[in-house]
C-alpha cells in the first residue's frame, strides 16, 4: 500500500517542469533510490549529505531551538533541493528557467 | 683619593692554589661628611616638577605568523555500507536497499520529504526569484574619492637582493604574473646570486607557482598573447629563450649568443603573427632582432638604429623601450638610452627605409613607451623625471608633458579601461594614478607602495582594476584600484580626444609660428649683407621690429612719456611766464 504511494510520490515528483532528478538517501549516506546514474547517485550521496549535516549543526549551534527544515542551493546550471528529516533525505535537482 | 691595597708574593708561591679565609671587618676608609660644602648650594623653592596624570600606554604590534595553506585532495571511498552488506556486489546493494523500501518509516517520510519537496518545485516554477529587473542600467558613476590598496605582497623567496624588473599578466584572466628578477647594477653579479625568475600564482604569496631557471638572469619577459604556455624572456648576457610551463623550468628553446645581443635584452615583445611564433628584442647594443621561436639559432632581421640611416652599428642608438600595438603590426617604436624616440616601420627594405621619423624625446634613457590603446596617434614616454604625451604629427615637441618631479620614473602605462588615466611609478616607491581631464598638475592619487624604489608596474588587460608593482629588493605589490578608476564615463573619450586635439593644434601652430620668424630672420639677415639699397634693408628691418609686439610695445611706452614730459617741461614753463606776467601786472 504505502509503497505504491511512495512511487506515485515519486513519479509526480519527476513529472514536474524542470526537475532534472532524485535521489532519497538514508542516515549513513547511502543512496536508496536514485533516477541518476551510478557515478553521479554516489557523488551526491556524498556530498551533500556531508554539506546537509554541516548545516543541520549550524542551526543547531546557533539556536539549540531551532532545526533545519529544508535548504536550497542555486547554481549557474540547476538549482539543487535537500529535505533532510531524521532518518532519510530526499534530493531534487531542477533546472532553473532563464526566461 | 686613591683606595689602593698592596700585597706581596714569593715568587715560588706564584701558581699556587689560593686558600680563601675569612677575616673580621676592616675599615679601609672613612669620609665623613663636610659641612661646609653646604655652602656652595642654595635650596631650591619652590620646585616645578610636570605631572601628568594618564594611563600609561604603551605601543606594540604583533604579526601573526604567516598560515600557510596547501590544497590537497581526497579520495572518497564508497561507505557508510552495513558490515555485512559488500558494496561491490551489486545483489547485495540492491537486496539492501529492497530491504530499506520495505521499512515502515521509509513510507512515511517520503510522504513528507515528497510533500515539502514539492512545495518548493511548484515555488519555483512559479516565480523567478533571481529575476534581474533592470538589466540595462548602467551603473551610475559614484563621484567618491579613488582609493588604491594593496591586496597581496609577493616576496622573493630567497634573499639576495634582486630588483624585480618585469613583470607580465597570465594572457588568460588575472590569474598570474611571470615577473623576471635580475640585479641590474653595474659588475655586482656575484656568483652566488640567484638567476631563477618566478610565476606566481595571485592567490598564493607564499610559494611561487613556477620557478624558471634559465642560463642568465632575465631582464623581461612576456607571456604569448597566443599560446597562454609559452613565454619569451631575454637575458642579461643577450641571448633570448623561451619557455614553456607543461615542459618545466628550464628553457626549451635558447638563441646562439652568437647571434644574439651584446648587451642585456632589455625588451622582448611577442609580434601579431599568422603563426603567432614571432618576437623581437631590443637591446642597449643598438640592435633590434626578430625572432621565430621555431629556429632561435639566429634573428629573422635584424636593424641597426643608427638615425643617420647609415647601418653604421658605431653610431647607434642603445635601445631601452620597445613599443608595438597588434592592431598595426608593420610599425614600431623604439625608445632610445640616449632619449631620442624613433619610430619604426618594419616594411622597409633596408635599414634606411625601416626608421621613420626621430622624437627628440627626453633628457635621459627612455624607460617606457606606450602608444594610447584608444588614439593611437599619441603615446606617452617616461625619462628625465617627467612623463610626456607625444602625437605623432608633431617631430619636434610633445604635446603635454608633467612638471619634473623629485625622483626619477621608472614605468609608466596608461589604463586600459579608461582613456585619461595612466600609472607611473617611481624610484621613492609611490605609484601614481594622473587623469588628465581632471588635475595636469599634479597626479589624481598617489600610494606609497613600499619604502624603496619601484621598478616597474604592469595593469591586468582586461579589467584595468589589479595593478602589479615590482620593487628594487623583489618584492611585487598587488594593488587594487577603486571603481572609479577603471570604468569610464559617457563622454571621457571624446573629451580626451578633444583634448589631445587641442594640444596637438597648439603646438603646431607655436612651431608654425616659430618656423615663420626664423624665416623672416634669415631673409632679414640676407638683406643686410647684400647690395640691396639700406632703405629696403630698413624697411625690411622695421617690418621686423613691427612685427615684434614686445619692442613695439617697448617703443609705444617710451614714445607716450617722451610726449607726456614734453608737454609739462612747456606748461611748466607757461606757467612761469603766466605767473611772472602777474607779478609783474600786479607790481
């Protein structure tokens, strides 16, 4: 049942103007689902989840209070979305529109 | 009063170890007091002694001791992988992960993280929140007062004393400096001292990026506008070598010293070229040679500067500045040690064809020359404490000129974003920035650099905003100039052309007029000496003096007092009659 919305989930994700890929990591890193290929799934994995940690830990540091909820990072070439939750992490890759 | 204490030894106890005993107290002597001295003194009262009441402050400067910082990379292994799970085999990654899916919580969260997700997504398809609204703006041009800093110091790692002489921009974006180091002062070549020249890299001061070792300490060098690897340098012994950076630090290619300079090479240009392989050198011996990197055995041509246009290698010119713009690459010009500034045209057949017209130029060796990027018809040359701005119209005398200034310059180029403004430097270590529209006096912004003298100075192409320093114990500056010294104004252009018109109008018309009294001068002094009747002598003379405002002015003032005293000497004496005519009524 809930795997069948997890894949709807997915794929209206996917169907989204702009989206380029995803990728749903877990705790360790690793790369549980990925629409990329295998080079590029690892680098991805790996880094961000890295950068993710880092600034999770600066809310954190700054403002004991607070949590990080969702952080964007715009590049020239797409823009990158990370939503980090306690167990897993979802990553999105949109284009971004030059109008 | 001599304290004195005697004692005596026998010579056989000499050398005999001492016995140390201890011995009651003895006055040796006793001053008391006197009294009477007091008499020689008075009590001072009242005394003034200066009290200030502050926190006393003392001054101490701490520098940190330098960070260095290296870049290194790591490689990042695949983990993160439970033990029992090998994450090379791909049926065990993928069973893994089969597992995760299955998980509860896995659901759960994906519902979520996929809900937020796309959230943001339909943000962002929705509005463009980097839109640039006005992107046709120009930037206004904010009147603040210019500034220069200093960004980053290279030193010459090793510490003799080099004079750092040259210096050339990476061709490719600011990114890094070749700057060639050599000790220039005469015979004080040791054979300990340091040959090797240097590419720094702008970010990183501490370390040069390349060391370049070639046979002979380098006077100058240039990066290939063509090929960003290659660079042209020419020795303190004459020869010519290049270098390629993927090939390393020696030189890959050097010139016979056969054929090469006699003196060091104290200009190397890289020439506009089909195959962008050539490159000529000029030298104090009075030689400019034409290379091909391709067969540096001997010059492709050769010229003597000789001005007479004789070719006679005795009576030329020791050259210390080239000048070449790409956009026209038959001509050149060439600065001389002697001061004289000749331009060239290499399309000649023989040596008299190739020197064109000679600038009487300055006092003294000419140590920069460089045509305006934007009118290329006036250039600016460096010598003799000033900096004067030429156009090419005119053979006998610049156009503009600074007053002299205390210390000698060594290095002057004109910006290549902004068509008033040039940099000079000079032997007390300032770098001076001169806009022409806006104070010819004196320089717009002057920076003390560094304490001692300043060799050369290099501007980055194409912004005009890093300006490279290079100091007489090695040590190049990296200074930054403010906005508003690198981006032009609307109208700059045309008011600097205005200007160079102007001037160049005012002085011809000053030689123009030059040229006619010194004709009328001879033919005045042929009239005189030939048989000619004195009258139209005369007449031609006092044409002359009419024609010279000062004397006739002279004359005019001596004829009107002439006449003022004339006339009171009689109503002087009109008045003695009148007054003896009274007198003599009255009486």
């Amino acid at each position: 049942m809930t795997q069948a919305e997890v894949d709807d989930t997915l794929k209206r994700i996917q169907e989204h103007k702009g989206v380029q890929g995803y990728l749903i990591i877990n705790n360790d890193g690793i790369p549980i689902r990925s629409n990329l290929d295998a080079s590029l799934t690892q680098q991805y994995a790996a880094l961000i989840k890295s950068l993710s940690d880092k600034a999770r830990s600066t809310i954190r540091e700054i403002d004991p209070t607070n949590e990080l909820v969702f952080f964007r990072m715009r590049t020239k070439k797409h823009e990158i979305l990370v939503a980090p939750e306690k167990e897993y992490t979802m990553i999105v890759l949109q284009a971004t529109d030059v109008q | 009063m001599d304290i004195q204490y005697v004692y005596t030894k026998k010579r056989a106890e000499f050398g005999r170890q001492v016995h140390f005993t201890d011995r009651p107290v003895e006055i040796v002597a006793d001053i008391q007091p006197n009294p009477e001295l007091i008499q020689e003194y008075v009590a001072r009262n009242p005394v003034d002694i200066g009290v200030q009441n502050v926190r006393e402050f003392s001054e101490h400067w701490v520098n940190t001791v330098r960070f260095e910082t290296e870049n290194r990379g790591i490689n990042h292994v695949e983990g993160g992988w439970p033990k029992d799970v090998n994450s090379l085999e791909p049926d065990q990654t993928s069973r893994f992960r089969k597992k995760t899916e299955k998980e509860d919580g896995y659901g759960r969260a994906i519902l979520s993280l996929g809900h937020s997700i796309e959230h943001t997504i339909k943000q962002n398809n929705a509005i463009d929140i980097y839109e640039n609204y006005f992107q046709n703006l120009e930037p206004d041009v904010v009147e603040e007062a210019p500034y220069a800093k200093t960004i980053n110091i290279y030193r010459d790692p090793h510490s003799t004393q080099r004079t750092a002489n040259h210096i050339s921009w990476y061709a490719d974006g600011p990114r890094k400096i070749a700057v060639s180091y050599c000790n220039l002062e005469f015979q004080s070549a040791t054979s300990d001292s340091f040959i090797d020249s240097y590419i720094w890299d702008i970010e990183n001061p501490t370390k040069p990026e390349l060391y370049l070792k070639p046979i002979s300490p380098l006077v100058c060098i240039e990066f290939n506008p063509k090929d960003t690897h290659q660079l042209a340098g020419g020795c303190y012994n004459g020869q010519v070598c290049i270098f390629d950076t993927r090939k390393g630090s020696t030189a890959v290619e050097q010139s016979l010293i056969e054929n090469s300079h006699r003196d060091p090479a104290y200009k190397v240009i890289w020439l506009q070229s089909k195959s962008g392989t050539e490159f000529f050198s000029a030298s104090t011996d009075g030689k400019v040679l034409w290379w091909d990197t391709r067969k540096l055995s001997e010059p492709v041509e050769t010229l003597i500067l000789d001005i007479e246009k004789k070719g006679r290698i005795e009576n030329a010119l020791g050259a210390m500045s080239l000048e070449y713009e790409p956009t026209m690459p038959t001509k050149f010009m060439v600065g001389t040690e002697q001061g004289r500034i000749i331009s060239c045209n290499r399309k000649g057949k023989n040596d008299a064809e190739k020197i064109g017209s000679v600038f009487p130029g300055h006092w003294g060796p000419v140590y920069a020359l460089q045509r305006h990027p934007n009118f290329t018809k006036n250039f600016l040359s460096v010598g003799d404490w000033t900096v004067r701005i030429w156009s090419e119209e005119l053979r006998d005398d610049c156009i503009m000129w600074t007053k002299p200034s205390m210390h000698t310059i060594t290095d002057a180029q004109w910006s290549p974003t902004r068509s008033s403004i040039f940099y000079t430097t000079k032997m007390d270590g300032t770098l001076d920035v001169w806009d022409i529209l806006f104070k010819q006096n004196e320089p717009t912004l002057s920076m003390q650099v560094v304490d001692e003298p300043l060799h050369c100075l290099r501007v980055q192409e194409s912004q005009g905003r890093l300006i490279a320093c290079g100091s007489q114990n090695g040590t190049v500056t990296l200074v930054e100039v403010s906005d508003n010294l690198c981006t032009q104004g609307k109208s700059e252009k045309t008011l600097v052309s205005g200007m160079f018109d102007r001037e160049t109008r005012r002085a011809k018309i000053l030689e123009a007029r030059g040229r006619a009294k010194r004709d009328a001068r001879t033919k005045s002094a042929q009239g005189e000496k030939g048989e000619k009747p004195t009258t139209e002598g005369g007449t031609g003379e006092s044409d002359l003096k009419e024609a010279d405002p000062i004397d006739k002015a002279e004359k005019d003032f001596w004829k009107i007092i002439e006449e003022e005293k004339r006339r009171r000497d009689r109503k002087f004496v009109a008045d003695d009659e009148k007054a003896a005519g009274e007198s003599g009524a009255v009486t």
